[in-house]
C-alpha cells in the first residue's frame, strides 16, 4: 500500500485490511461463545465505528440485535463540564446484554460520561468492543472487553477514522506521516 495524501497531511499504511478483518473475526469468535442464548444488543456508536460494526456484526452468527447511536456533547449552560446526550437509542435495555462498539479510545471521555447513563436503563450486563485503543492518551479509566488493536498516541486515518471528515471509506488504517 503505498502512502495517501488527505488535504494538508500524508498517511503511511499502519494495518492492512487482511489483519483488521483477521482480528474482528477473533473477536467475534469470542463474542459467539460467549453470548450464545444471550440474545445480545449491539449498540454502535456512530460516525466512527459503522465499518468496524458492519464487519464485527456479519462474523456473529448467534442471534444479536444492533442499534446505531450518535453521541453529542455540549456545554451545560450552568455546569462547567461536557454532558453527553444519545440521540437514536430507542431500545429498552432493561435487562438485555449489551455490547457498545466503539472505533476507538483515545482519551475515554466519550464513554467515560457516557456509560454511566446506559447503567442506569439497568441492562443484564454492560461490554465493550473497540477495535483500538491508545492507552497513552488515556485520562480516563475504561476498561475494554473486546480489544481489536493496542496503538501508540498517534493520529490514525481509515476504516471509519477520519481526518477533517475524509478517510473514512479507506479499508485499511493508516497513521499520521510526521515531519
Ligand atoms: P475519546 O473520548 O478521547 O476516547 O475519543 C474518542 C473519539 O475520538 C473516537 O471515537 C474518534 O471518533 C476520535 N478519535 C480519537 N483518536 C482518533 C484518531 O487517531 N483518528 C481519528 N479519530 C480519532
Ligand atoms: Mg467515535
């Protein structure tokens, strides 16, 4: 694969497609064991993960359901902190076992702030599928269920990453070219 342009910056190939898919499989191997009876619910948190949720999600060959979600964050007009709000999730998750897929955490603020208001819908079980993680950027604790890729602190484009709204389409990952 040879590296890409996007707008300003350069990308160097980081994972090929063959060791992405590779590794969803893994995952998904897991998740069919483990979950099989368990009627689980994804829910996938858009844009990011829609390629890794697709992929993930044709490798479950138990009954699952999947839902799509979207995260927004702003600023409460008398709270200092972000506050997150799901827009899209009208399943009950009382009850039911539930798998968030996420592309990647990086700092864990999204889910940080945001798995909280899932635990109180009061679901049998709460787990996460990320296909990356930068534990070097971390500054909050969140702990992953189903890890795709551990991955240093470097700005990644592809499989449903993007730069400045492009990239997602690429079906391999790529990193930031620096210097
Ligand atoms: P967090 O709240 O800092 O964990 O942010 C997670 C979100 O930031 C991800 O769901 C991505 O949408 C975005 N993000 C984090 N790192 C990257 C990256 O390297 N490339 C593209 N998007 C990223
Ligand atoms: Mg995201």
């Amino acid at each position: 694969m040879p590296p890409i342009q996007v707008n300003d910056k350069k990308f160097s190939p980081y994972i090929s497609a063959a060791k992405i898919n590779n590794r969803i499989n893994e995952l998904a191997a897991e998740i069919n064991t483990e979950y099989d009876g368990k009627r689980p619910l994804f829910i996938a948190i858009l844009n990011g993960s829609f390629m890794f949720a697709a992929d993930l999600f044709k490798a479950i060959k138990i009954d699952a359901e999947i839902c799509f979600i979207k995260l927004a964050s702003y600023k409460g007009t008398r709270s200092t902190g972000n506050v997150i709000t799901s827009i899209g999730l009208d399943e009950p998750l009382k009850d039911r076992h539930v798998i968030i897929i996420e592309d990647i955490v990086d700092t864990g603020t999204t889910l940080h702030k945001f798995l909280p208001q899932l635990h109180i819908l009061q679901p049998a079980s709460l787990k996460i599928a990320a296909l990356l993680h930068k534990p070097e950027a971390l500054k909050y604790p969140v702990a992953i269920d189903y890890l795709g890729f551990t991955v240093p602190n470097i700005f990644l484009l592809g499989f449903g990453l993007d730069y400045d709204g492009l990239g997602r389409n690429l079906p391999e990952i790529y990193q930031l070219t620096v210097g």
